[in-house]
C-alpha cells in the first residue's frame, strides 16, 4: 500500500505527487489540513509537527518533502530522477536548497498567497506582502537562471528531483501576471517552465485535480 497524506492546496504535496506520478507509482490520497487549529489528530499521528506531505508505504512512513522524493526514486522501478554526474547532482542539491531556503516564501506566501490565493478566497491583497515578496523573488530567479543557463540541471535534460521540486513553486509565481513578468525576464528559466508546464504530471497536479 502507498498512501500520501497531504492537501490539495499545498505546494509540498504537489511536489511529492509529481514524483510519485512521474515514477508511475499508484498511491492512494488523503486529504488533512495541516492550518486547522489544531492539525488533524490523524495527521499528528504520522508527523508530529502537522505538516504534510507524509508517505506510507508498506508499513514504513516518512515526511519531510526532500526525505519523501529520495525514498521514492530509490525504492520504486522506474525513471532515474537522481543524475549519476556528480555536477548535475550538487546543482539538483542546489536547485532544492535554494527554492526551500529563498525561494518558497517570496514566490509562494508573499507573491502567489497575496495576488492568486486572498483574491480566491475574496480577500484583498497585501500592498506591503507583494511588494516584499516581488523583491526578494528577483535574487531567487537571478540565481536559479544561472543555473539553467550553465545547462546541468533546470535545462530540459533528464527530469530530476530539481524539475519536481521547483516547479510547484515557479508555477504558483507565474500565476500572478506580476510573478509571470520576473519569470519571462530570465530567459534560460522560462524555457525550463515553458516544457515543465506541458508534463502530463503538471497538468493532473493542477489545483483541484
């Protein structure tokens, strides 16, 4: 049995169903909140933080998004998503570390959070939040073009845990037409985008699918 609890609206959880979609791997899916107050009892149970995703598989149990896509690739047949080069792997190590360290917060809470998701809810956005996260985006962009232009990782060669990890986080950014204009900046990036966002596995991510 492989089971992911997560939610619909998280980009973490995303991220992990990629990977297990991309290594073909049927898994059932439950829905918890980890925002409620307090978290699901059934949630704590797996992760004592309330966070998700968490996976289950045959007994074993792990969260930690980084932790979920290592465990999946190496356990499961299918598509390498680790690149055997020594170079292109500390550049996937990178590509993960920068979105979750720098780049999560400006692109997702600030930027998308304030333009896509309050008007969706119908709240008004945060002048300040959007201005503050339009800002710290730019560096995080600037650097993960770097990336994509030296050609490693992020440069259409084979799908890594780099391409799975980023690419909730860039699609969430370029939803706002404000987060779309930084993106379209960056040349070498917005080609990664442009065919990340035509993989079967985006496409069925979508939110509410």
């Amino acid at each position: 049995m492989t089971r992911l609890t997560g939610y619909r609206y998280s980009i973490y959880t995303r991220i992990a169903r990629l990977a297990l979609i991309e290594k073909g791997i049927l898994y059932e899916m439950a829905e918890a909140d980890p925002f409620a107050d307090p978290p699901p009892a059934a949630l704590l149970s797996l992760n004592p933080f309330g966070r998700v995703p968490v996976l289950e598989h045959d007994g074993f149990c792990v969260y930690e998004t980084a932790a979920i896509l290592r465990y999946v690739d190496a356990c499961f047949p299918g598509p390498a998503l680790v690149p055997s080069d020594p170079r292109a792997t500390a550049r996937m190590a990178q590509v993960i570390g920068i979105a979750d360290a720098h780049g999560y917060w400006p692109l997702v809470r600030q930027v998308y959070a304030q333009l896509v998701f309050r008007p969706f809810e119908g709240l008004a956005p945060d002048a300040a939040e959007v201005a503050a996260g339009l800002a710290a985006a730019g560096p995080v962009l600037d650097a993960l073009e770097a990336i994509a232009a030296e050609g490693l990782q992020l440069a259409g060669g084979p799908l890594s845990l780099a391409d799975l990890h980023l690419a909730p986080m860039i699609a969430a950014l370029a939803s706002a037409p404000e987060g779309a204009a930084l993106l379209a900046a960056r040349p070498a990036l917005a080609r990664w985008w442009q065919q990340m966002a035509q993989r079967d596995s985006i496409i069925a991510t979508r939110t509410g699918r």
